[in-house]
C-alpha cells in the first residue's frame, strides 16, 4: 500500500491543537487535535477491500500493511488528529463533540487526482470521546464495513469501507444500555470519503463565534468538494447553501428507495457534501412502516422513523443556515431555500416512485394512488422490498394469494385479499395508461428496485459466524451487496424470519450498536 503518499493538508490550512494529548476536554478555537492511534499488539485482519485500495490511490495490501490498518507503528510522516465538530442531538444542542471514536490519517489522491480521506473508526481515545475508551466492537464494525458498501452498489452516496481488522482486545459494551455490560471482541474499521465533513463543524464555529474561520472553512469546503460553484464573493456561499440542501434532499429520497433508515440524524451526523454517514442504529426496513425507528434510544417520540426523514434533515437545515447567516447574511434568502426544499424533495420523490412502479411519470391521478399505496402497505404489512420483487412479476393468472402471503407479516384473510385484489386493478389500469412498452416499464422497475438489501437478521448471523471464527457468510454476503439488483443467493431474499422479531443487535439496535 502507497501509505507514503498520504498527506495531512487541513492540519496546514486550519488551527489545531497539536500537543497529541488525549485527555477529554474542550479545545476551543480550533477545529482538530492531533493525536495518536492506541496500537494494536495482535491484530488479525477479517476483510479488505482491494478494489476500494486501488480506486483511491493505496494499491494492494501486503502483509506489512496490517498495522497500518489498525493504526500501529505508522510512519512518521502521518500526523494523524480527530476533528472537533458540535451539534444538535435528538432536538437539543450539545454543545462540542468531535471525532469521539475516529481518527483521520490524512487523504491520498489517485491518479486521476481525486482525493479521499482515509480515517480509522475504534482505534483509541481522543479529546472528543465524551468518557468513552474510542473502541470500537465487532459487531459494530462489521455493521459499518458491510452497509457502506452496500449502500455504495445501490448508487447511494455514502462513506465506504476500506478494511476490517480484530483488534486483538476485548471491549466491554451495554449493547441495550439497560445495565448488563458485557465483553466483546474488539475491532477497527477504516472508512474513507472524499470529505467527513458535517454540519456540526460549521456549527460548531457559528456557537463559538469565530466568524472569520467560519467563512475560510466555507472557502475550503466549497474549493474542494463543489466544483459546480463557480461564483464569487457572497453569491458562492448562497450557491453553496442551495447545494447543499440539493444533495440532502436527494439523498433522502434515495434513502426511501431502497428503505434505508438512519436512526439517528443528528446534525452531527449530517455530511456537508451529501453522503450517507456515521452507520450506528440503521437498518434496511423489513415491513413497510412509515413511524418505523430501529433506535431504542428514538423511542417513544420516533423522531427519525422512516418516514420523517426528509422533514428532520429539513430541520438540520434550518440548523446550518442558521450557523452560515453571519456570513451569508440574507435571512430571506435562506428562508426561501429551505422551503423549495420541501417543494424539490416531493417532487423528485414522487418521481423516484413512479420509477418503482414502472410508471411513464407522474400523471394525474397518481398523488392519491401513491397515497393509498402507502395505507395499504402497512395495513398489510408487506415487506418493503420484496414486495416490489412480486409486483415485477405479475400476470393475469397469478394467484395473489400465494403470490404475496411469503412477503406479507400477516395472514392475508378475505379482508385483506380483496384490498390487494382492488389494488392490483387499479396498479395494472395505471400501467396501461403508460405511454412506454411494457419492456422500458419493468426496466425502470429493475433498475430502481434492488433485489437484495443487507437486512439486520442478515447481519446478525454474518456477526455471529465472524465471532466464532468463520467467514462463509461474510463472502457471500459481500458478493451479494455488490449484485443489489440481481439475486445471487435466493435464501437471502425472504421476509425476517419471526424469531429475530426482538432479538437485541438485531431487530432492536441503541446508539452503541
């Protein structure tokens, strides 16, 4: 691996505090912290991502890479540091957070001369881990290595994996944070990304009043990672504003594509340029429920259940123009942003849909079929993705029943037949009216319904089999989420099984899961 070609330029470009110190505390006034990894003595490596190493420039692993990749015995020239970042959590302001459990050795360009952070997640303490010992668990880690990736083959914008690696120590967790600790295998993961900057930075700078490096974190911001900006003076920070909100409501809309569920949209977990990051409590979602949260610690207000994530990442918004008014300093102009926010994200929504459903467009008609779809959904409890799946393969001989009860997590009695039967109508009426062939309309169908998503019992048993020593299912796994739209391994593409209805880590996840 190229590790010599890594290179620190926010160190050089922003102030720090550079005494390498660990002890928690507050650091005002600058927006890193160097410190070191704690190194690991014995670590055994449990996946890399070869493809992942050659696209950004690392090249291929050899033996003596493995300490790099938990953080030991790195070469001088890295100087690695943790970020300080603020934000609101749950609704409430917290006040100085910062890179807890993630440490940043730099960024690597290709090529091509595209650049990419590189950043271990569980390699030790820093200034910002708020108490906590900066490790990370296995089952965490896996978590974050194998659904970034699969976000990643689903066309998601989202942080990827670079590797995953025991740490050779155990660490001991509250896994449902209700007062039975207990250890686990330690792990660490590198994730990379082209930024991990998030909103909490810039709010972090607005709650501490510095103005100045507000505007020159803007500049850097908008200089390497918006490139469509090509405006000067105070319009480049209104253009970036618009940006911004662009590629937020886009990911959201993505995010309800596939059925993703973030679990705990923090403005501190919100990245600046669009990505999906920080993968913590989330889950693919099994039966379609719009209140649906897979966070314990989001009970019982649901505030980031599936179906309020686009309002909640409005929110946060509001939270970040907020803390860029000093600079942009036109309070309408934010206003009206963020309410074309709602208006551009129900539009491309709607159009995302449609595109599910093998529709031509949005036609008349078609805002209360999507309505109805969506009580219909959950009176049945119909299994998000799967049952698309069934939709694609509908003919005027197939027997409903038989054909949706394996998607369904409820018997489909003579009630609920005849609401699918009325709905089946209406759906192939609709599709008649399509001014494109039958061919381009299930094309649209396949291109935009996965086959298979990276479900939490899946999950579960990948963990499981890892602990105990074995990575039979991990491989497969992997194959499968680099195929979404194809179905590799049919076993792989059922409903949840009922016995992980309540299984802890499983179907109920907390912050530290």
């Amino acid at each position: 691996m190229n590790i010599e070609d890594i290179r620190q330029p926010f160190l050089k470009k922003f102030p720090g505090d550079f005494s390498n110190n660990p002890t928690q505390r507050s650091t005002p006034k600058v927006l890193f912290a160097t410190i070191k990894p704690a190194g690991f003595e014995q670590p055994q490596l449990i996946a890399f991502n070869e493809a992942l190493s050659e696209e950004i420039g690392l090249g291929k692993f050899e033996k003596k890479d493995l300490n790099f990749l938990v953080g030991s015995d790195l070469p001088d020239h890295v100087q690695t540091y943790a970020t300080a970042y603020a934000g609101h959590q749950f609704g409430n302001w917290a006040g100085q957070l910062g890179d807890g459990r993630a440490i940043l050795a730099g960024e690597i360009a290709n090529a091509e001369g595209k650049k990419t952070e590189i950043q271990w997640k569980g390699a030790g303490a820093t200034p910002y881990s708020r108490r906590a010992d900066g490790r990370a668990v296995l089952r965490s880690s896996v978590r974050e290595y194998l659904m970034s990736e699969a976000m990643y083959h689903l066309g998601i914008p989202t942080t990827r994996a670079l590797s995953l690696a025991f740490t050779g120590e155990d660490v001991i967790r509250d896994i449902m944070y209700n007062g039975n600790p207990q250890y686990e295998k330690g792990a660490v993961v590198i994730r990379t990304a082209e930024s991990f900057l998030r909103f909490g930075h810039f709010e972090l700078l607005y709650a501490q009043q510095e103005y100045t490096l507000l505007q020159d974190l803007l500049d850097f911001t908008i200089e390497n990672y918006f490139p469509e900006i090509v405006s000067s003076n105070h319009q480049k920070y209104k253009d970036f504003f618009e940006n911004v909100c662009t590629r937020t409501a886009d990911l959201m809309v993505e995010w309800f594509r596939v059925g993703f569920v973030h679990g705990v949209m923090n403005t501190d977990n919100m990245s600046i340029i669009g990505l999906t990051i920080d993968y913590g409590p989330y889950s693919m979602m099994d039966e379609y429920q719009l209140n649906f949260t897979p966070n314990t610690t989001d009970l019982p207000g649901r505030r980031y259940a599936f179906g309020k994530q686009a309002q909640i990442s409005q929110w946060n918004l509001w939270k970040l123009a907020n803390a860029l008014l000093p600079i942009i300093k036109d309070e309408k102009f934010l206003e009206n942003t963020l309410k074309n926010f709602g208006i551009y994200f129900w539009e491309t929504h709607d159009k995302m849909l449609c595109k599910k459903f093998g529709f031509d467009g949005m036609k008349k008609g078609d805002e209360e079929f999507l309505s109805d779809w969506q009580g219909f959904m959950q009176d049945l409890e119909l299994d998000y993705t799967l049952f698309f799946n069934q939709l694609e393969k509908i003919t005027p001989d197939t027997d409903l029943k038989e054909h949706f009860s394996p998607v369904s997590y409820t018997v489909l009695d003579e009630e609920k037949l005849g609401r699918l039967q009325d709905f089946i109508e209406l759906y192939q009426s609709r599709i008649h009216s399509n001014t494109i062939s039958k061919e381009e309309s299930l094309g649209l169908m396949k291109t935009t319904n996965p086959k298979f998503i990276l479900r939490n019992f899946l999950l579960y048993e990948c963990i499981e089999e890892i602990s105990n020593g074995e990575t039979e299912m991990l491989t497969k796994l992997t194959q499968a989420l680099e195929n979404p739209y194809q179905e590799l391994f049919p076993e792989f593409s059922v409903k949840r099984p009922s016995n992980y209805d309540d299984t802890a880590g499983c179907s109920t996840l907390s912050c530290s899961s």
